[in-house]
C-alpha cells in the first residue's frame, strides 16, 4: 500500500503529479545552442511519454554556465517570456500538457538575470530572478530584483529557486510560508573543495535539499548538470525529495544522463507535519520571537 491509497487499497490522492528531473550535460558556446534546444527537447518529449506533468531542467541548460566575457554571456541571451528558449517550453507544455521549469540567460535592457521560467499547457506562467550568485555569476549578472515567487496551477502551488540559492535556509522557507507545495530547482551544483562526495557518492548540496524539504514540509525536485565546461566540474545528484526530506526513487549519479521520476500527491504537502502527539513543525515556530516570514516583505505567507 502506498502512502496514497487507504486501508481498502483506494487511491485517495488529491493531486497525483509525476514530477521529472532531467539530468544531461549541456555545452556553452553559441555553436551549441541548437544542440543543447534539441538535447532539452528530446529530454522533456521523452518526461512526457513516460506520464510526466512537472518537468524540471538544469540551470541554464539550452546555453551552457561557464562564459569567459560579458559580451558571450549576452551573446547567448533572450527575453522572458518572448524569447525563442520559452517560446519553445510554451509549444511543447501545449503539446503535451505538462508543466515546465526552465533556465535562461534573461536580458532586460542592459542588465542580464540568470532566470528561472515556469510555463504549463495554457503558456507562460512567471518567472525568478537567482537572488544568491555565485562567484562569476556576479561578473554578468544582476542579484534577482524581484523576490520570490509561488504560482498557482492546476496541479498545485509551484515555487522557484535556483541553485545557489539552497544553500540559504531562509529562501525555502520563506517559499514554502508561501505556500509553495514543491520548490524547484535548476541547478548547476559545481565541484567545491574536496571531498566532493561521501562514501555514498552523494554531495553537500544534494543533503542541503533534503534538509530544507525536510524542514519546510515540502517537496523539492532539483535538477542538475554533468560533465565538465571550462575548468568547471558539475556534481550530478539531481533528486526529488518528499515532505519528509528523504529522496523519492533515488539520487542520481554524479555522471548519469538520465531522467528521475516521482509520483506524488503534491497538495499533500499542506498536511501539518505532527512528530508526536506535542509537535508540530510549522505551529512550533516561535512567530513571538521572529517574524513569520523572516522580514522579507514581498509576498504575503499563505495558510498551508
């Protein structure tokens, strides 16, 4: 019996989502941007005949991350939502019915953002500027000028992060205060100061996901790159966490091409996390000493 049937065997889920990660290796260089489009798009067509409704791509993977100049990096920017990467997502989330969690290189006049896109069957939805950049990021792109984000759907409440982002607790939490039901990730996890595993062959921020899922009472589906780009290794590890901070199926290998699925009742994240008869994860929060939702003040907390 799964956690989605009763006692009688009956399904009694409420918004049964097969969420997917999609885990390749993109290349930069603006030779390659139609080989990446074509390897994202044989990626989310094939999320799509296995049942997939949430799909989730690395960071930046139809252009690659590691650009040397400015002028590449804006070589290989787009508008959201009228550039041709979303405008790609937005045919394809039509044809198939699924939602889609992309990232871009997002130009806006003279500024760039590394951007997260959601766009699902009816068109775009919104998007998320990275708050947290990390090392050169900093050298083309602008910190995310406007906060965080949830976004209703069909299936349920999505919220967006990016990479860097998980390794700053307040982010999840304030999403999922939100009233986010999953938070997802494009990422690009590269290789930091060893030991780049454990003995298990899982990295620091693979755990850092599922403690911030864990935490908050949320699923997190991260998608990470492979390979090497420019001197830069990437981490593997994509996984989909449940509420309880543990992977659901497994977490990929640090080399794997591959696509991880989960099949999830995703407004079950709503249910109050009770430990024991005297705990309670979110009414424990002590709201007398700290703000709910930490002093950010560009969005209002949602009952969850």
């Amino acid at each position: 019996m799964t956690e989605q049937q009763d006692t009688a065997g009956k399904d009694t889920s409420v918004s049964p989502v097969r969420v997917a990660v999609a885990q390749f290796e993109p290349r930069v260089g603006v030779e390659n941007l139609k080989a990446n489009a074509l390897a994202v798009e044989t990626r989310l067509t094939a999320a799509a005949d296995a049942g997939a409704d949430l799909i989730v791509l690395p960071e930046l993977a139809t252009t690659g991350y590691v650009f040397e100049t400015r002028e590449e990096a804006f070589a290989h920017a787009e508008a959201v939502p009228d550039g041709p990467t979303v405008q790609s997502f937005a045919r394809l989330a039509a044809e198939r019915n699924v939602y889609i969690v992309g990232c871009v290189v997002e130009q806006e006049g003279p500024k760039l953002f590394d951007t997260a896109v959601l766009v699902g069957p009816d068109g775009y939805i919104g998007r998320y500027r990275k708050t947290h950049l990390w090392n050169t990021e900093k050298l083309w792109f602008t910190p995310g000028d406007e906060g965080f984000s949830v976004f209703d759907t069909r299936i349920g409440r999505i919220g967006l992060l990016v990479c860097w982002d998980i390794w700053f607790p307040e982010t999840a939490r304030i999403v999922t205060q939100m009233g986010a039901d999953i938070i997802c990730i494009p990422t690009g996890w590269v290789w930091t100061p060893p030991p780049l595993y454990d003995a298990s062959g899982v990295c620091m921020a693979a755990y850092l996901t599922m403690t911030a899922a864990h935490a908050n009472n949320v699923f997190i589906a991260t998608a990470d790159r492979i390979g090497q780009e420019r001197g830069a290794g990437f981490m593997g590890n994509s996984l989909i966490a449940g509420t309880n901070g543990w992977p659901i199926d497994r977490i990929a290998g640090p080399d794997e091409d591959t696509i991880l699925y989960a099949d999830v009742d995703l407004t079950a994240a709503r249910t109050a996390p009770i430990w024991n008869q005297l705990n309670d994860l979110h009414r424990d929060r002590r709201t007398d000493l700290y703000d709910q939702m930490l002093g950010y003040r560009g969005g209002e907390p949602l009952p969850r």
